[in-house]
C-alpha cells in the first residue's frame, strides 16, 4: 500500500524538486558573478531545466528501494545519509549526461562544461560531487511525507 501513495506522490514531488533546482540554480549561478565583481548577483535558469531538476522525485523511492534490495540490518542515521548520498549524486551526474546529451543533440543543452578541468564531455565537472551529493539529501527531505 506505501508503494501506491509513494506513486500519487511523484507529481506533487516533481514540482517540488522542478521548483526547489530552479532555485539552486539561480542562487549558484548568481554566485558567480561576485567573481566577476558584479554585485548584481545576476543568477539564471532555463526552463528546460524543471523537468530534469523535477525528476528528483524518483531519488528517494530510489534510496528505499536500494535499502530493501541491500536488505542489511537498519543502519544508522550517518551511514543511511552516506550511502543515498552517494546513491543520489551517481544517479544526478547520470541523469546530468544523459539529459545533457539528449540536449546537446537537439542544440539546445543550456548548459557546456568544456573548458574546466574535471568535465566529462563537456556535460558533466566532477568537481560537482558534493553539491549533488547535498541536492540529493535535500531533494530526499524536499519529498519525505512529513511524520517520517
């Protein structure tokens, strides 16, 4: 019965996670430009980027169903956080290339990496790992029916 409220769940979570990166993203982006001594902290998205941010719904049900297949005594609250951690930034920078090559291919990927130093094809920085390791954290608690 969980399994079916976690499926009605998804598009309330899908907008939850679209809006929640949208805003990540705004905020990271106009970082930047206080590197470039511009304290108008710019920030921008693209609209492409709601459903890829959005499919941060399916990272938690994912996490649950990993912990069922791993199946090992209930681990504590650290170890569970690094282990969907790790989990969720795998399955972002996948869905980051995959969703980025799919992009590019069409001309219109709003995001190139070529030209720094960790890229992977220019889709994805390795340098990354840990704000998508903390976005996958977040998107988890974002989606987590409250009382859990």
């Amino acid at each position: 019965m969980e399994h079916f409220r976690t499926i009605k769940r998804i598009p309330v979570n899908f907008f939850k996670c679209g809006v929640m990166g949208w805003c990540l993203e705004v905020m990271f982006t106009s970082l930047e430009s206080v590197v470039n001594h511009d304290w108008r902290l710019m920030g921008r998205t693209s609209l492409l980027m709601f459903p890829i941010y959005g499919c941060g719904a399916l990272l938690a049900p994912i996490g649950k169903w990993v912990d069922r297949w791993v199946g090992e005594n209930p681990l504590n609250l650290r170890d569970k956080t690094i282990r969907h951690g790790l989990l969720y930034m795998v399955l972002i920078f996948a869905g980051e290339y995959i969703s980025g090559a799919f992009l590019r291919g069409k001309g219109i990927c709003p995001w190139d990496y070529t030209g720094r130093q960790t890229n992977i094809n220019g889709l994805i920085r390795l340098d990354f790992a840990p704000l998508w390791f903390a976005t996958g954290l977040l998107f988890e608690q974002i989606t987590k029916k409250r009382g859990k």
